[in-house]
C-alpha cells in the first residue's frame, strides 16, 4: 500500500475531482488541526488500497484564494505530514526563464535559490540546521523524468527554481538578476514548502509546470505582459497530464 501527499495550487483545482473520477472513488474530506491553523484535506483510495492525500496550499475558509505572500505553509506542511505518507508531491506553477521549456510543459525542480528575508521553519524557539543538499528526492525525480517522459514525448527539462515572494509578479530586472545566479524559473510557494520539508526527512520531489513566460522573457516581444487569467486556462489543460504523473508514479512504488 502506497500513501502519498499532493500539494497544489488553485489553478489546478479540479485535480483532485479528476483523480477520484480517473479511479472511481469518492473524495472523502479530512481537516488537520495545529497551532498554525486547519487545514482540509482530500483524501482519495485508488480502489488497491493506496491512499492519495491532496492539500490545495491557497485554501481558505471562505473560498476566496489566499495570496501566495499569506498563505501559512506550517499548517499545510504539517498537515502533508499527518497523513503519515510515504512522499510528498508539490505541483508547482512556474514562469520560465528558458526557451527549453515553454508554456504548457511538465518538467522537474532540482534546485532551489531562495533569498526570501523570511525563511520557514517549525523550530523558532530553539534553531535546527536541516541539510537541503539535496532538496528533492533522487529516486522520485529519476521515476517522474521517465514518466513524464512518456507522457510528453520528448525530453524533460529539469529546472532550478527561484523563489519570489508575489503576490505581484517579476519585474524584467529582477528576472534578469536571478537568470545570472542560475534561475531556470521562478515561483511563489516552493521555497518554504522545501524549506519545512526538509525539517521532516520525508521523501519530497516537485512537478513543475511553466504556466507562462518569465517577465521579459516572452519570444515574441519582450514588453509582452503577464496575463493570470491566460495562465488558469493553461493550467487547466494539464490536469490530465499531472493526474497521469501521480497515478504511473505510486504503481512504480507497489
């Protein structure tokens, strides 16, 4: 029996009603409580008894989307770790600064330059060094690169991400700046879900996919603007693709 957590954003909110559709199953909805806050969860059983427990990081209450700056990442991490899964899968939108991966494609995070003046942990009281050497989980990243392989049917690219606050996005400098430190894309969540992830020595990788070119970066004109509502609409062609990624990787672990 596999267990595994998924973390998503709300440009792909239909993802979990698409896996429990892709096996059949009702979407049974949990709650974890901490001091940082509760969080729901959707739990899916793919009828072998695997476990699929989905966490969308932007909840709220009320329905409305949290800002990707005041979303509490404690909470949600916390409650990735409650469901005692064997790894952890964030999705993550990204927006590319390379020309090897264009809007619409899947690839994978492999490292992380994160400079946030704000760094995440569950230990503010007394301080623990967690080692982030290696970030992701090698054997989950080698799986996913054949596996999305397959899907897309051509080579994945395999990304450092930078870490930016938003909720605004990117000025063309600051895109720039972090191409010539190594940024590949950016991103708003994925530096302090690592970050407390690596506080937990759970086996954790990052699906990435480029929702829209970086600031500046656009092949067809670089004054070409970001526009969030065509990155939903591209978002939410992929959810096939992602769901198929989740499904092929928990038979590899059976």
């Amino acid at each position: 029996m596999v267990r595994v957590c998924v973390l998503y954003g709300t440009g792909l909110s239909n993802l979990p009603k698409f896996i429990s559709q892709l096996y059949g199953s009702e979407i049974t909805v949990l709650r974890s409580h901490s001091k940082w806050g509760d969080v729901p969860i959707s739990a899916i059983n793919d009828n072998s008894n695997n476990m699929i427990f989905m966490i969308q990081r932007d909840h709220s209450d009320d329905g409305s989307t949290t800002p990707p700056n005041l979303i509490e990442h404690r909470a949600n991490i916390h409650a990735s770790s409650s469901t005692n899964s064997d790894f952890i899968i964030s999705i993550n939108s990204v927006g590319t600064l390379s020309s090897n991966f264009s809007p619409g494609d899947i690839g994978l995070s492999i490292d992380m330059i994160d400079f946030s003046e704000y760094s995440w942990s569950f230990h503010d009281a007394s301080a623990v060094h967690s080692d982030r050497t290696s970030i992701f989980d090698q054997q989950i990243i080698n799986n996913l690169e054949i596996i999305i392989e397959n899907i897309q049917q051509k080579c994945v690219q395999k990304i450092v991400v930078a870490q930016c606050n938003g909720p605004q996005f990117e000025s063309p400098a600051e895109i720039n700046a972090l191409g010539k430190m190594g940024a590949e894309a950016v991103n708003m969540t994925l530096g302090p879900e690592s970050r407390l992830i690596s506080e937990l020595s759970i086996p954790y990788a990052s699906i990435i996919y480029s929702a829209n070119w970086a600031s500046g970066r656009n092949p067809n004109g670089n004054s070409i603007g970001i526009n969030h509502n065509e990155i939903e609409n591209l978002s939410s062609l992929i959810v096939e693709n992602i769901s198929k990624c989740i499904d092929l990787l928990i038979n590899q672990y059976i």
